[in-house]
C-alpha cells in the first residue's frame, strides 16, 4: 500500500498530464505504468513534450503495444543519443550467477539489446528445430532452450542434434536510417520490437548482410509508403512485415517472421492480395478469426477497425506510425495521423484482449 502511494504521488507531481487523463477515464493504470517507466532517464524539462506524445499514443492503442513504442518516442526527445546513452550503458554489462532452491541456479547475463534477442530467438529455433526433429522428445521448450544453451556455452556447439543445427540463425528486424548507414549523419537505428540501438552495432550488422530493403515513409505520420529491394523476391510479404512488425490482432505482439498473411476479405470472395487487404496474424489468432467469426475493415495507413462477435470494436495501428514523432519543421501544427482516424473509435466495450 505505501509503494501504491508512493507511485500515486509521483505520477500526480510529475505526470500532471498522465494523472489527468487517467482520472477521467482516457487511458489505464497499465498505460500510466508505461508512459512513466519509458520516460526513465528523460531530463525533466523535456517532460511534458515527452507526456504529450506518450498519451496522445496511449489514447488509441493497449499497454504492450504502447510499451513497444515510448522508448522510441522518448529517445527522439531525450537531449543525449542514444548512441552516447548505449556506449555509457554498455560498461556495465555482466554475467552473474545466483543459487537458488533445489541445486538448480540463474544465469544472467546484461548485454546489449540487440545481442540478447538475438541468443534468445536462436536458442528458440534450435528447439524448434529439435522438436521437430524428436517427436517423443518430453521436455518444453524452455527446457530444450535451456540445455542448448549450456551446451553451447561449454563445447561450442548443441551436441547430440544433428549438423543441420549449424545453419540455423537468428531472425533480428532493425531499421537504419540510410543516412546513417553512410556515415553522414548519426540518426539512431530501430531494433523492432524492444527499441533504439547504437549506430555503430547497426552499420555492423548492415555490412555483413547480403542484402537490404529500403523503407520509405511519410515524413510527419511515419506511415509505410513504399518498401522494396534491388534483387527481386517476395516484395509484397517484405512490405507486409515492415509495415506490420508483429502479430495485428488487438495487443498481440507475436514477431512478423512468425504470422500469416490474412486477406481481410477473403480471395475467394474477391479480395485482392493487395497491401491495402492484408495484415500479419500469428496461427492462433489467423484460426480464431475464422472460427470465432471476428470481422476486420482495412483503413487507411494499415489501421485495422477490428469487431469481435458480441460486437465489440477495436482500432489496432501500425506500430510504424505510433512510434513516429515529429521533428524540426515537420512536427510545426503537425499532428499524429493516426489520431483523427483511430481516436473516435475508442473501444465500446472492454479493452482489447492480450
């Protein structure tokens, strides 16, 4: 009770705006719990430019996704780069262990953001590859994460798998200004789905790639315009996953490489497999929206006008868009695109499901 008070009084001293909308009902506690930790580190006379940006964004979107987005939105703010913020952050990396019950132990390792997803999502396709590979295998996938890990921390290599294991790499998204990726300016760089990352991890990454796509998008909403790449591929699914990032059902935040594409309205009832009428849904939201019979219009922009079977409605916005904040000249009487259409559209009933 002391720490809610505690927390109840940092808010309504320094979040005047926060504490306000939350009194009258605009936006959550959950959402009053985001917008206040992304805002850690902000100097306080950048505050309430950050507040308002965080909030115009908290009005029409759920607490994961909103927690998705602020860090971006926070680090276009922040007087420092995040380049200068990552090199100082970076000294304390580390890798400590602590006992617990039962003769097991945690090992935690403090790295650099985009090093950590990284283990992690190829650790995942390691154990998926195992399950697939052993149908009788027992353990959970935590399990067979886990044991490849300390399998290759202490010989090198997943032992007992097969060499197949070898080829599998990890599935990491980043987004670089082209601009920086040059040398010219040091515009920070996006590690989708957890936020900025340094300029110079991103220009590493960019060089030992074959290939990458060039991005355009509008210069004050952020939306997607264009995506495509000079070797010819699956041009259409590449512009879908920048667009959409991750999983569009409402508050779903499963990763790109692992959805469908769903046509909004059928291909056997007319629809085209057009950008316009497709949007990336993850295997069990793609079933349930058939099964459960939910009904989706594409809007402008790729915003979805979700409506569940007891006829509640949804507005779900491309991540894109709600990260985009407006700089220098452009953001002069420049307002977030999303929030003329998806504001009005505040859910009827309860908020989305997670």
């Amino acid at each position: 009770m002391q720490r809610r008070m505690s927390n109840a009084y940092d808010v309504y001293v320094g979040f005047p705006q926060t504490f306000e909308a939350l009194r009258t009902g605009v936006i959550t506690s959950r959402h009053v719990q985001e917008i206040v930790k992304a805002s850690d580190g902000l100097p306080v006379e950048v505050r309430p430019e950050y507040e308002a940006a965080a909030l115009e964004r908290a009005a029409i979107t759920t607490p994961p996704r909103l927690a998705a987005v602020l860090p971006s939105v926070a680090n276009q703010i922040h007087a420092r780069s995040i380049s200068e913020r990552h090199q100082t952050a970076r000294q304390h990396r580390s890798v400590k262990v602590r006992d617990v019950a039962d003769g097991m132990a945690e090992l935690v390792a403090l790295l650099p953001a985009v090093l950590a997803h990284g283990i992690h999502d190829r650790l995942t396709s390691i154990a998926v590859a195992v399950e697939k590979a052993d149908p009788d295998d027992e353990r959970c996938r935590d399990e067979i994460r886990a044991d490849v890990f300390a399998d290759i921390a202490l010989s090198g290599a997943p032992l007992g798998h097969g060499d197949a294991l070898g080829a599998i790499r990890a599935n990491v998204q980043v987004t670089v200004p082209v601009t920086t990726l040059a040398g010219s300016t040091d515009s920070d760089a996006e590690l989708i789905g957890v936020g900025p990352m340094d300029v110079e991890t991103a220009r590493f990454l960019a060089g030992g790639e074959p290939g990458w796509d060039r991005v355009m998008t509008h210069p004050v909403s952020g939306a997607v315009l264009a995506v495509d790449r000079y070797r010819p591929g699956e041009d259409l699914r590449r512009r879908l996953r920048v667009r959409d990032e991750h999983c569009r059902f409402p508050g779903c935040r499963q990763s790109a490489h692992r959805c469908d594409a769903d046509h909004g309205l059928a291909a056997a009832d007319g629809g085209k497999t057009h950008l316009d009428n497709l949007a990336l849904l993850c295997k069990g939201h793609h079933r349930m929206k058939h099964a459960a019979h939910w009904q989706v219009v594409h809007q402008r922009h790729g915003i979805l006008h979700w409506t569940s079977p007891n006829g509640n409605t949804y507005i779900d916005t491309p991540t894109p868009i709600l990260r985009f904040y407006p700089t220098g000249g452009a953001a002069d009487g420049a307002r977030f695109s999303g929030t003329t259409e998806a504001s009005g559209d505040r859910s009827s009933g309860d908020d989305p499901p997670v």
